[in-house]
C-alpha cells in the first residue's frame, strides 16, 4: 500500500498489541512504500531504538531537508537533557530554512532552556 495513514495504523496496531519488532518491520516497509511521507519519518523516529534514532534521522533529512514538522521532531526525540544537540540540529534546519518562523522559536526556546 501507498497509503501513509494506512502504514501507521498498522504500526501502532502492531505496537499498542505489544509487538515492537513487527511493529519495526512495519514502519521500514512503510519507509520503503512511501520515502517522501514525512507522518512515516517521524513514525520512524518514534519505534527506532535509541542506537538507531540518529541514523534515521539523518535518512529523513537527507530525504525530506525542507520538511519543519520532521526537523521539529527530530529536535524533540533529542530529549530536554540535550539541549547543546537540540541547538546544533537547529542550527542545520535553519541553514535549509532560514526564514522559517517555527525553527527560530525553538532555537531561542532552546537558547532560554541553557541560562
């Protein structure tokens, strides 16, 4: 299927049913179907192991580099304890888009964060 909100139903059926390593498997064909959704990216982002968050969020921005809600996203599975990544992540997504509103706030939300 082609349909992201179809995949997703699917992953988080698998997931809420306790099976993570399907739900995994899931959410990789989906990547595969649909590599231009940026809901599947961030689905992604959300299962993916902690050893393996960094890697797929270099894929979705490799693949989606004018996508806020994936850059947000990725700012925000970096947790309230790495704020010096949160910052440097920030500093890559407004390089992409610099006039966007949204970026700007979270790096100054962020700047606020370290006083």
């Amino acid at each position: 299927p082609s349909n992201p909100s179809a995949w997703i139903s699917l992953v988080r059926v698998e997931e809420s049913s306790g099976n993570i390593t399907q739900a995994r498997s899931s959410i990789a064909d989906a990547l595969q179907a649909c590599p231009d959704e940026e809901e599947v990216w961030i689905e992604a982002i959300r299962l993916a192991p902690r050893s393996e968050v960094t890697a797929i969020v270099d894929r979705a921005l490799h693949r989606l580099p004018k996508s806020v809600k994936l850059w947000l996203a990725a700012v925000e599975m970096r947790g309230p304890a790495d704020v010096l990544g949160a910052k440097r992540l920030l500093r890559r997504a407004l390089t992409e888009l610099p006039k966007e509103a949204a970026l700007w706030k979270a790096l100054v939300e962020r700047e606020e964060d370290a006083e």
